[in-house]
C-alpha cells in the first residue's frame, strides 16, 4: 500500500528493485580494495609466476564471457570457438569505454605475458611484457610514487586486480543498466516513473562509459 493507501501497482513495486539494485551498485563501486583482495585470493596464493598469471588470466577470461553475454542482444550467436583476443575485440567494438582506453591495452597485454608463460616462456620477451604492463599500470590513479620499487609479484597482481576489478565494475553496471531500459520499457511517458527511470539510465550510462582509474 502507498502512502495514501492506494495500492502500489506492478511497475511501481518493480521499480523499487530497479532503485535498490541501483543504489547498491553506486555503493559497489567505491570498494576496490575489498573487491581486489577478493579477487586476488583467488591467483596470489602460490609463490611461482605461472600459477598467478593463469589463475589471473582466467578470472579476466570469465569476466570478459560474462561481459560479452550482457552486452549483446543475443549471445547464443557467439561461438564457443573464439578465442581469446576475439572476444576481447568484440567486446570493444560494443563497449561503452573509450576504445584508446589503457586498460584495453593492459588486458591485451596480460593476455600476451599468460600466452608467453604457457607457451614456451622466453624470460626476455616475459621481461619486455612486464615492463609494458608496468608503463601501463603506472597511468593508473591508485599507482603511488613508492610503487615503483616493488617486485615482479606485485606488479602482476596489482595489474590482474585492476583489469578485472574494471571489468567486474563494468560487468555490474551493464546489467543495471539492462534491468533498468526493459523496465523502462514498459513505462509509457506519462507514467510517473518514467522519468525517475531515464535519470538512472542516463547516470548509469555516463559513469561507465568512463574507465574508473584511468582518467584524471
């Protein structure tokens, strides 16, 4: 019942989950250090390079799935058989992010150090990659002045934390953003949520078209 009594109607009790799911992912996005430690449990729990690399690298892979699949109208249509980069292409060429964004170029490039790591390990070329991560990850605004001296470990898991935080940030945001629009979908204008409704599509759609950590 509203406040006046008159009972709430399906799409005024819809949107209050649309409202609660928008406030807790505004809250979401504020948690990086929770949310990497978190993430970098799952690859930062063995001394050896390969085990964090491929366990980061398959937290990236998932990630980009799971973008992928919310991001297209039909992701049945996607084959299974793409690889990697494929993916990743695709994901950009639909992605709200910028597409110079640095963190495309440092998914990109931790894709090539666990190519580098599975495949043969050439410890120069595992070496150059590092350095370009390093380069990469130094454009960051959580990159401190002191992080410089820290060793090959660290760079690898502040690096995967940062690209799949991003990717997991950006993941939350697209389905908001699909529950919002097929909300809004159903609203005809003088409905009136519906502009309640376009003021949360359009906030969601402006912050993530707009890498968090790497702009000024």
């Amino acid at each position: 019942m509203t406040s006046n009594g008159s009972k709430e109607s399906p799409l005024e009790l819809e949107f209050e989950t649309v409202k609660a799911e928008f406030e807790q992912w505004r809250d979401y996005s504020k948690v990086f250090d929770v949310r990497s430690m978190k993430l970098g449990e799952e690859y930062a729990r063995h001394n050896p390079l390969y085990l964090p690399v491929l366990n980061g690298h398959l937290i990236i892979e998932n990630l980009v799935r799971e973008l992928l699949a919310e991001s297209v109208r039909n992701p049945s249509c996607l084959a299974e058989g793409y690889t990697f980069t494929a993916r990743l292409n695709i994901l950009k060429s639909i992605s709200s992010w910028d597409i110079n964004s640095p963190i495309w170029e440092l998914i990109a490039k931790l894709n090539a150090l666990r190519n580098s790591i599975a495949h043969r390990p050439d410890h120069k070329k595992i070496l150059i990659i590092l350095r370009k991560i390093r380069a990469i990850t130094n454009k960051s605004r959580l990159f401190e002045p002191g992080d410089s001296v820290k060793g090959i470990d660290w760079i690898i898991a502040f690096a995967f934390a940062l690209a799949a935080f991003e990717l997991d940030l950006l993941l939350a945001a697209t389905r908001l953003r699909n529950h919002i629009y097929r909300f809004w979908e159903k609203l005809k204008p003088e409905h009136p949520l519906f502009l309640r409704t376009c003021i949360y599509l359009s906030f969601v759609n402006s912050v993530t078209a707009k890498d968090s950590f790497f702009t000024p």
